[in-house]
C-alpha cells in the first residue's frame, strides 16, 4: 500500500500543476485584439466628434429624383 501512495504522488502533483494552470487560463481576462491597433470602426453615422474631410477638390452634390 505504501508503494502505490508513492507511485501516485507524483501523479497527483502534476495533476494539480496542470489543473492550477488550467485555472489561471480560463480566469484572465480576453487580450486586445492584434488586428485592431489603434483605430475604432464608427458604424454610427452621427457618432463621428468632428467632421470628415474630403479629397475631393470640388464639393459632391446629391441629386434628389
């Protein structure tokens, strides 16, 4: 019987290792996101804080049919 406890002790060592690292996985919080960098898409219209600037070199004019 004192075989058997000495060969399970390491076992349930890396068992309870393993399980600890488990844990700390599931436990932290989600990274930033690589791809994102710095810039935030803004699907809103009206959530923009100043106004775009055009390339354009004369004004676009919509047409109303």
């Amino acid at each position: 019987m004192v075989i058997v406890a000495c060969l399970l002790l390491p076992v349930v060592g890396v068992l309870l290792y393993g399980m600890d690292r488990v844990e700390d996985w599931l436990s932290r919080s989600p990274k930033r996101p690589r791809h994102a960098g710095g810039r935030h898409l803004r699907l809103i219209q009206g959530g923009r804080q100043r106004t775009a600037t055009r390339s354009h070199a004369a004004p676009r004019s919509s047409r109303v049919a």
